[in-house]
C-alpha cells in the first residue's frame, strides 16, 4: 500500500518537473518558500494576493471568513448558473415552461435550481454580513477606504443580480415582485419614465422586460461583479494586507 | 543641532518636466488637445444618446389603449366592475359611466373592488380608494386616473386608456 | 536636547541631485524601528487551503440545503390577478416595508440613494482612527445635541406612523444616550465597553437593527393588504 502511494507521488512528482508542465507552472515542484512565492506570483490569478499573509488574519475571529464565504457562494452561483442556462429560454411563456421542465423533466435539474437559488440567498445575506463585520472590526479605514467603496458597489451588483434573476422564472412572485420594483424607479423625479421604459423595453413588464433582465443577469452583471471581486482582492494586497486589529499590549 | 535645513519645494515635480515657457509652440499644443478634448466630449455625448436611442424599442408589442368595455346595460346601476384584462373599472353611477384605471398609482399592483366595504383596495401597500378613485388610506400618492369614456355608433362603451382626464366626465346612456 | 526629534523628513525637489535621500538621524539613535510585525504564513499552500475548505463548507451546506427544500415556484406570471400579498424578495421586503409609509419618492429612491451614499462616504468622513468615544469629548453639548436630534427624528417618525421604524431607534438612541454615563471605570463590563464607542457605532448598529427589524416585521408579519398577521396564525 505504501509503495503505490510512493510510486504516484513518484510519478506526480516526475510530471511536475516535466518540461511540458514547467511551461504552465514555471515554478515546478519543491517546497521552498521560493517555489511557493513564485506559485503565487506566476500564477494569473493567484497574483492578485500577497505571496504571505499574516497568521492572524487566517484566524476565524477577525473575518469569520465571510469574504472568502461570499467568494464559495458566487462560484457556486456561476457554475450552477451556467448548467441551468442550457435549458432556459428567455421568452413568454417558454420561461415557465422551462421551470416545470427543469423541474420534472431535466436531471438534477430541480436540484440545480435550487442549488443556484438558495445559494443566491446566502450570497446576499453573506455580503451583508460581510460588511458590517468590516464595519465593526475598523477595516474600512485608511489605507483600505477605497477598497471599502468598491464593497458597497459589489453589494449593490449582488443586490441586482438577484433582483434580475427574481424576475427570469416568469411565475407570480416573480412578476409582481419585478412590477413593484419597477414602479419605484418610475418615483424618480424628472427622468423615472424614461428610466422605467428602459429598464423594461416597454411599458409593462412583458417578453422584453424578461429578454432584459435575461441579458443583465447572465452577462453584464456578472462580468462587472468579476471584474470589480478581482480589484476588491487586488486591492487586498495593495492596501497591506487583512486588516488585523492591533494586539494589546 | 540641526545642521540640515529641512527643504520643502511646491512642487515636488519641478525639474523633471520641461518649463512650459520652454516650448515654442505651446498655442499650437494647447489648440489641439482641447479640439482632440473637445471632440471625445462630442463622441461620448453622441454615444450617449445613440445608446438611449437604441435601448428604447420603436415598436412594441402590447395591448391597444382602447378597449370595448361592453354594452351599457351590462353593468347594473351603481355598479363597479373590473375587466382585470384591460386593467379598467367601469363604473355605473348616479350621474352616469364613468372609467377608472385599476392600476394603483403607488406601485403598479392590480388593486380589487371591494363590494362589502364600498372600497376599491390594492393589494401590495394596503392602499384603498373610493369609488370616485380618490385616496382613503394608504401609501399612494395619487388618485387612480379617470379615463376618457365614449358611447361608440353601434352602441357599446368604449375607453381610452391613454387618455387621462382632468375633471370627472360622466356618460349618460 | 531631549525635545529635538529623533529624525526629520526631508522632501527634497530635484530628484537627479538627491535621488534617496528622505530622512536624517539627528540623534545618535539606532535606526531600529519597533514593528508588531508578527508570523506569516506562506498563501501557498496554507490560505489557499484555508479558502478551499471553506468553499467546501459552503459548498455542503447549500448542497443539503438544496436536497431538502425546493425552491418556491408560483403559478405562470398573470398580469390579471396580483397575488394578495404581493411580496418582493425578503432582502427588499424593508423596502416595501418603508414604501408602506412614506411616497416611493422617498423611500424608493431617496431613502436608498442615502443609504448608499452614507455607506459610500463612511470612510471619507471624519475619520476616527483612534475610535476615539463619543463621550470623551465635550460631553454635555454633545449630550443636548443628539438628544435634539433622537427627539426630532422621534417626532418625524411618528408624525407619519412609522411605528416599526420608531421602536429601534428609541432603543438603539436611548442606549446611546444611557452611554453617556458610563465610563472606563464603570463596574460592568458591558458599560465599559459601551462608553468607549465612537458615534460612528452608534450610526451603523441603528442601521443595522431597523434593517433587521424591517425585513422581518415585511417578512414574516405583514398579510393580506400589507395588514398585521403572526406568522404562526396563518
């Protein structure tokens, strides 16, 4: 048993160093402190964060993880998002159609609509959580005030990715709710008709309305969200690190 | 002590950039880049509204804003009946038809007539109206709108839905 | 000599002449500085790890959650019939909440749009590095002050029937004013730690409670025509 364990870590190690992954992971294998900088550093997406971080701020008190919490939600949300988007049709009345498919026809397709709509729950409740535990702990100050700006506009991207995804299974919850909200913009003065008409393509929330919010939902915003979670994380290491409250002494 | 003398400069850049008085043809230099300024401000106006232009369909697909209610004698006096299709109500009063939009001014809900308690409610704020369509309780900030009423030549009601009217009109059949 | 500093800044204008040059020892001090700088850990593998542990974590937890409860579907959206009540989602429900009381001028788009402006500007405004206690200061005028303020704001609210929003902020503003009389030698701890908040605490948890009471009295107990209900007597 040992000796087969010995042999695939042999081997795994074998094709670590091999030319062909060296030309992915230009760092190879090893585990000096040098090999693991440069895993972060050569890596495209890593690279966004310090190549070390201090231990306290891995300790479950200062964040409670919220922000990496968050993060699982939102891949969760993509993946699942993408796979139910192969058996959505964003039209009158073939959305509800699709839902009962999805429903009873599609497998695992009852489980991924839930999966994706409980996780967009969570998702929102995390991201509230997340800043007012910012909020308490003081990690909003300087040097990280811009970073906390950048929060507030992430939150209301999650606020409209939901909205918008509330309307897209066409049923009653979803058209009422979409009704009253977009009501409220037409309370804005000067411009709320204008805006209203926009926001819907129309004057009612019909198959345009849906059309649109089917395009906000599943490209526009989530791209923006992307983008603006890669400078929030960016922004991590330029301000200094995880705010860690200063020890006692 | 203090042998040093702490030097302070305005502006920390000075020396590194070229003294504008050097250039010899700053007119020139200043004219192009607000005509190349000026230009983007233009591009992105035009952007602006070709964008407006562009999300805002030219033709849509949605009811016509006038509906055949049906004939007078359908509604019985001192009656309010609801035609949820065309979101209308069409009222039978003392002094004559009358039409009232039944969307609620506050948020766009359906609202119901309420024959046990004389009212017109909405369901979503808890707005209610009187059959006049003036506000009695609740959130919304207008009456619901009076509608243009018409007797048409083969004899049925018809309404305009896009046709507000100012003051109370009635239709005497 | 003991009141000169220890080293002075210099910020020197020609780069090309003094190109490093930013500060002077004048005492014959070590150039020693006193860090907290405490551990660190390599991100790879030991964050990364942590973050993957933790998505799975989220990741199980909505997977169960997802295998014992179904997401709600209505019937097909109908423009004739509105659903009695008609509810947003429960994250907007404080909203609707609001837009019971005030025109949707207000709580639509003037409430909100304060809201993010306030959140926006948190941590442009005074800033209060220290956390410096609301009461360290000028302690009787800003006593009358907030007092005038929580009992105009008080009126506000019951002039137009915001009950709801009423009963957090009494609380919330009355421990705050309560606050004023403790001190870091009050015998409790909570009093303790209660005085040492800045007015920047005392803002956000008001925020933070009428936003929780509103979602839940829009959630749980508002019925039918947007009346009261108990949720355990539907």
């Amino acid at each position: 048993m040992a000796s087969i364990s010995t042999t695939i870590k042999s081997e795994f190690e074998r094709v670590r160093n091999s030319d062909v992954w060296r030309t992915i992971f230009r760092s190879g294998s090893g585990s000096s402190n040098l090999h693991r900088s440069q895993a972060v550093q050569q890596n495209i997406f890593l690279h966004l964060f310090s190549v070390k971080v201090r231990t306290r701020a891995l300790d479950f008190s200062p964040t409670w993880y919220l922000g990496a919490l968050t993060l699982s939600t939102f891949f969760i949300l993509i993946a699942t998002g993408i796979l139910l988007m192969f058996y959505y049709h964003p039209s009158v009345p073939q959305a509800y159609a699709d839902m009962k498919d999805l429903q009873f026809a599609v497998a695992s397709g009852v489980f991924l609509r839930n999966l994706h709509r409980w996780s967009a729950h969570a998702m929102v409740f995390l991201v509230f959580a997340h800043m007012f535990k910012v909020f308490y702990r003081g990690a909003y100050r300087p040097p990280r005030q811009f970073n906390w700006v950048i929060g507030v506009f992430l939150l209301l991207i999650t606020l409209l990715l939901s909205y918008t995804g509330y309307l897209l299974p066409w049923d009653q919850l979803a058209y009422w709710a979409v009704t009253v909200g977009s009501n409220i913009a037409k309370a804005v003065p000067l411009v709320g008709k204008q805006i209203r008409f926009l926001m819907l393509g129309g004057n009612e929330v019909n198959a345009n309305a849906l059309l649109r919010f089917y395009v906000l939902h599943c490209v526009i915003l989530p791209l923006t969200a992307i983008l603006l979670v890669g400078v929030h994380f960016w922004r991590i290491r330029k301000d200094g690190g995880l705010h860690v409250p200063e020890k006692k002494s | 002590m203090s042998d040093v003398k702490t030097q302070v400069a305005g502006n920390p850049l000075a020396g590194a950039i070229p003294d504008d008085n050097e250039c010899s043809d700053c007119g020139r230099r200043d004219l192009l880049a607000k005509l190349g300024v000026g230009s983007l401000i233009v591009a992105a106006a035009g952007a602006g509204l070709f964008a407006y232009e562009f999300f805002s369909p030219n033709v849509l697909f949605e009811a016509p804003p006038i509906v055949k209610a049906g004939k007078p004698d359908q509604f019985p006096a001192n009656s309010v009946t609801l035609d949820p299709q065309s979101g209308i109500y069409l009222i039978n009063g003392s002094k004559g038809f009358y039409a009232l939009g039944a969307i609620c001014t506050h948020l766009g809900c359906l609202t119901a007539w309420k024959p046990d308690l004389d009212l017109i409610a909405c369901p979503c704020h808890g707005s209610r109206f009187n059959r006049e369509g003036i506000k009695v309780a609740g959130p919304a900030p207008q009456p619901l709108p009076w509608m243009k009423v018409w007797l048409s030549d083969d004899g049925y009601l018809m309404v305009d839905r896009s046709t507000t009217l100012k003051a109370p009109e009635y239709v005497k059949v | 000599m003991s009141d000169t500093p220890k080293m002075q800044a210099e910020v020197q204008s020609d780069v090309r002449k003094n190109p490093r040059r930013i500060a002077f020892i004048l005492r014959r001090t070590s150039p020693h500085v006193k860090t907290q700088d405490e551990g660190r850990v390599m991100t790879y593998p030991t964050a990364l790890t942590r973050f993957i542990i933790t998505l799975e974590v989220a990741f199980v937890l909505l997977v169960w959650i997802s295998l014992l409860a179904n997401a709600p579907l209505e019937g097909i959206a109908d423009p004739m019939h509105t659903p009695n009540p008609a509810k947003a989602p429960w994250y907007f429900l404080g909203l609707q909440e609001l837009l019971h009381y005030f025109p949707p001028v207000v709580a639509g788009v003037l409430i909100p749009g304060l809201v993010v402006g306030a959140l926006i500007v948190i941590p442009y405004f005074n800033i209060n590095i220290e956390g410096e206690s609301l009461w360290a200061r000028d302690r009787q005028r800003r006593l009358m002050v907030l007092s005038a303020v929580l009992i105009l704001f008080c009126l506000f609210l019951v002039f137009f029937d915001v009950i709801v929003a009423l009963v957090p902020t009494l609380v919330v503003g009355g421990i705050m004013l309560w606050s004023s009389r403790f001190s870091h030698e009050s015998p409790s701890r909570f009093q303790r730690w209660l005085s040492l908040k800045p007015l920047s605490f005392w803002i956000m948890t008001w925020f933070l409670v009428e936003l929780t009471v509103l979602t839940v009295v829009g959630t749980f107990f508002r019925g039918p025509g947007w009346a009261w209900v108990l949720p355990w007597r539907s």
